[in-house]
C-alpha cells in the first residue's frame, strides 16, 4: 500500500510522467494478488503467474528510468 501512495505523490509532483500514471494499478494487483495467495483465498494459473510477471517487469524497468 506505501508503495502505491508513494507512486501516486510522484506522480501528483510531476515526478513521474503521465504515460506511467496507469503503473499504480499494476502495483495494487500485485499486492491484492500476494494477499490472496498468501491467505489461500484464490488459486493462480501459471498463466495467472506469466501476466503478473510480464507486469512486475514492467513496472520494474519504469522504476528503473527514475533510479
């Protein structure tokens, strides 16, 4: 949750241009998606797990232009 708030006040201090604005999203549903698998709540596919991975690289190389 820090994470995605620390994002959104970059992004509000134009600190993170506007094209990534939509990253913030990808770090909810990872969190959302690591709580239900760590309560057992929801079951991922290895497909489920390829889109996410696909996602957290993304947003891995975005936070890397600002490292």
């Amino acid at each position: 949750m820090i994470v995605r708030i620390l994002f959104e006040e970059l992004y509000k201090k134009n600190l993170i241009k506007s094209e990534y604005s939509n990253s913030k999203q990808i770090i909810q549903n990872a969190i959302n998606s690591k709580a239900k698998a760590e309560y057992r709540a929801a079951y991922f596919s290895r497909a489920d797990f390829e889109m996410l991975q696909r996602k957290a690289e993304k947003f891995i190389q975005i936070a890397q232009l600002y490292l």
